[in-house]
C-alpha cells in the first residue's frame, strides 16, 4: 500500500465528514483558497487550515511573540501578560465559541495565532510610533494588522512567504479587537483581488472597518476584545494602576468585575445570541456594557500616565533607530545589523519590491523589546573604553 496515498484518502475523508459536523454557516476545509498550488498541499495529509497553523506556528515571526509587549512595557513582573499569552488566550477563547457554534475550529486558530505577529516591539505604542515614522518617510499609514499580512505573505522565509489560505489572511486583516461591534456579519465574498483592496484602502484611511469573510474571522475578532478587556484590568490592579472597586458599577453588574467571570459572561452572551445565526452577535446589555468597559480602560489604563513614564524616551528610540537604519541602507553599509541580521540571504524579489523605507519599517516591526532594546543599547547609548584602543 502506497502509505502518502491513504494519507492522502484520510483526508479527503475527514474534509467529507467536516461537511456533515460543522454548521452550515462554517467555512469547510476543502474549499480554501491559496494564490499558488503547491503538490505537497494537494497530496498531503493535512487538511487546508491545519496546514496554515502548522506554517504560522513555525514562523520566525511567531517565535518572535515571546518578548512582545501587549500593554505594559519596561516593567520586571513575570505575571503580566505578554503578547505571546495574548494570542494563545484568543486562540483558546475562539476556539470554544467556535466549538459551540459548530464552526471550523482549525480556521480559527490559524487566524487567532497569526492575528498580531505584526505587532511592533512595545506594543500599541510603539505602533503609533513606527506608524508616524513610515508616514514620514512616505510609507503611509502603519498598522499591526496589514503588516502581520505582509509577514506571512512577503518577509517569512526569506521572502517567499507562507502561501497561506485567503481565508486566514482575510481573518487576520480583519481582526480589529480596539473597534467595538455588538453583531459582526461576514462578508463572504472575497478574493484575493478585493483583500488586496482592502489592505490599500485601510492603509489610506486606518479607521476603515473591514468586515471577515468567514463567520470564524469573525469569531476571532470578538474574542480578540474578550481576551484582554478583563486581562488589561487584572494586569492594571496587580501594578498599582486601579483598584477593584474603581471599576464601573454598571459594567460590574453584568460583566461581573474579575477577568475570569468577564470572559465568561461575553463567551455565554456571544454563543446564545449567535447560535443558528449567520453572524455573531451580543445582547444588546452586554454590548454596552463591553463599550463602557473598553472606554474606561482606554481612559484610566491604556493612557495612564503612572504606567508610561518611560514613553517619550521610546518614542525618541524609535525615531533614531529608524534614521540610522535608513541611512545605512542609502548608503550600502553592509556592515550594518539591518544587512547581517535582517536582509542577509532575503530573495531578491523582496529586495526589489520593497524601498529603503520600507525595509527599515519591516526590520523594526519584527524586533522583540529586548532585540529593540539591544540595538539602542550598542548603537545609541555612548559606550565605555579601556584606557588603551
């Protein structure tokens, strides 16, 4: 017995039992979409979203989650939530709603794992940052999510990229967690011609709500917000910034005020308001209770000056960090860490499709905080010599 043949039949088996399992609003395994075929995927033993897991699982880009910041930086606590515990905690949530809602759960964690490898080191700051730089070098606008799309698609393997499934990409570009929504209605008719689209019409206008094609990229997409509302505020009360009782009574009463009773208030009310549904929705008390929540934390933690006294020196990093890059790129210095550790043995397609600017931009999007620290620490920061040279 040819044995890649029968793994081959167990497959297309479990595509046909998929049909039968999952609702009628999942999204099926066998009618994903890649822009290129490849043998090893028709003839291979791993079903279409499986597959996509198992590629952005092995990603440098994901194993670069480790030493991310979510929301707080500089700070030395093992117990707050870094963004690497982030994004197995939106896999984890996803994938429980999808469960329930019958849906495609290795769709969903493809999306949830792959959602924020493009976020930049020190987190939504440090977006704005590199965001305000790549507009100012003639990029336009910098969004974590657009550039996790560019990671899997254009910069991983050397710039070949991953060949990934529509549908995962469409779900990570569309996973807007900070944009509130108390029902969220997949736009199902997508192509690779419209998601590129979307990604240039959300580069020019960055409050642009792009809507999943899939029921599970919106899934993944509601338990983005689930995953960190109540998180942020564990997080917050563990370092001083709030207390327990500073929370709004209103959102107390039917969200409850810890993280665990929060994320299963929101799972319960999204599954019972969704179940037989074309779409994903909230009652309309949770809903508003999760708007006012995310208002507060946005209000006493996300702009909490006690928890960023550190941000203007960021910020003056990343702006000489991105010029001393730049330059050594104009001026060929291949001696640079931007050659030997970034673009050495990079395919000369992305070479050729990407300017300066742009390559500096990806360079710093990709860096941990410890790497970014790093760099300032040998290139910025004067250095003391012995009394000979």
């Amino acid at each position: 017995m040819d044995k890649r043949k029968e793994l081959n039949r167990i497959k297309n088996e479990l595509d046909k039992e998929e049909k039968k399992r999952l609702s009628e609003y999942a999204f099926p395994s066998s009618q994903a979409v890649r822009q290129k075929e490849e043998e090893k995927i028709i003839g291979g033993h791993r079903q279409n979203f499986a597959l996509d897991t198992d590629r952005i699982l092995h990603s440098l880009a994901y194993s670069r989650y480790i030493d991310k910041t979510q929301v707080f930086y500089l700070i030395k606590n093992d117990h707050i939530t870094h963004r690497v515990l982030h994004v197995q905690l939106v896999s984890k949530i996803s994938r429980t709603i999808g469960r329930l809602l019958r849906l495609n759960e290795d769709l969903i964690e493809a999306i949830a794992l792959g959602h924020d490898i493009g976020h930049t080191p020190f987190g939504h700051d440090g977006e704005k940052f590199l965001s305000v730089l790549s507009k100012a070098y003639g990029l336009g606008h910098f969004l974590h999510n657009i550039q996790s799309v560019r990671f899997l698609e254009k910069i991983e393997r050397k710039g070949k990229g991953w060949n990934l499934t529509l549908q995962v990409l469409d779900g990570i570009l569309c996973h807007d967690g900070e944009l509130h929504s108390q029902a969220l209605y997949p736009n199902r008719n997508k192509t690779f011609k419209t998601f590129q689209e979307e990604i240039r019409a959300k580069e020019n206008d960055p409050s642009l709500d792009t809507s999943p094609m899939t029921l599970e990229g919106c899934v993944v997409r509601m338990a983005d917000t689930i995953s960190y509302i109540g998180r942020d505020i564990e997080d917050a009360i563990r370092l001083g910034i709030l207390e327990r009782n500073d929370l709004p009574k209103e959102c107390t009463r039917v969200l409850g005020d810890t993280n665990g009773t929060i994320v299963y208030t929101l799972v319960e009310d999204l599954v019972a308001n969704s179940l037989y549904r074309p779409f994903v929705c909230l009652s309309e008390e949770v809903s508003g209770a999760l708007r006012e929540l995310k208002e507060f934390n946005y209000q006493y933690i996300y702009k909490s000056e006690m928890a960023w006294k550190q941000t203007s020196k960021i910020e003056l990093m990343f702006g000489l960090l991105f010029k001393m890059h730049f330059k050594d790129l104009e001026e060929g210095n291949k001696a640079s860490d931007i050659y030997t550790e970034f673009l050495d043995g990079m395919s000369p397609e992305y070479r050729e499709n990407t300017s300066n600017a742009g390559i500096v931009r990806d360079f710093i999007a990709g860096m941990t905080d410890e790497y970014f620290l790093g760099q300032c620490n040998k290139h910025l920061i004067p250095q003391v010599k012995g009394s000979r040279f």
